[in-house]
C-alpha cells in the first residue's frame, strides 16, 4: 500500500466516526449526510488509484 492509499481510508474511516458521533448526539440528519460520503470518498480513492496506473 502507498501513502495515497493510508490517505484515503484514513479520510473514510474519519468521515465514518464522525457520522457516528453526529448520529449518536441527536443530530441524525447530519449524521447520515455524512456517512454517506465514505462510499464517496472510497470510489473516488479506488478511481484515482486505476488513473494513476495507465
């Protein structure tokens, strides 16, 4: 794995605690807002990993 990729899943697994913490703090509208940028942020990791190939 490169540094890129500690990147990412760092950035996912951040924006997913912190969907946790908003949802667990009465504030579940932002708390699924947020979560759903960890698939957001994976697919963009994974597609700028397969550019970076060619």
């Amino acid at each position: 794995m490169k540094k890129s990729d500690y990147f990412i899943l760092t950035a996912a697994f951040l924006s997913f605690v912190f969907s946790v913490y908003l949802w667990f703090n009465n504030q579940q509208q932002e708390g699924l807002y947020v979560g759903i940028w960890v698939p957001s942020i994976l697919a963009a990791g994974g597609y700028f990993k397969l550019i970076s190939k060619q």
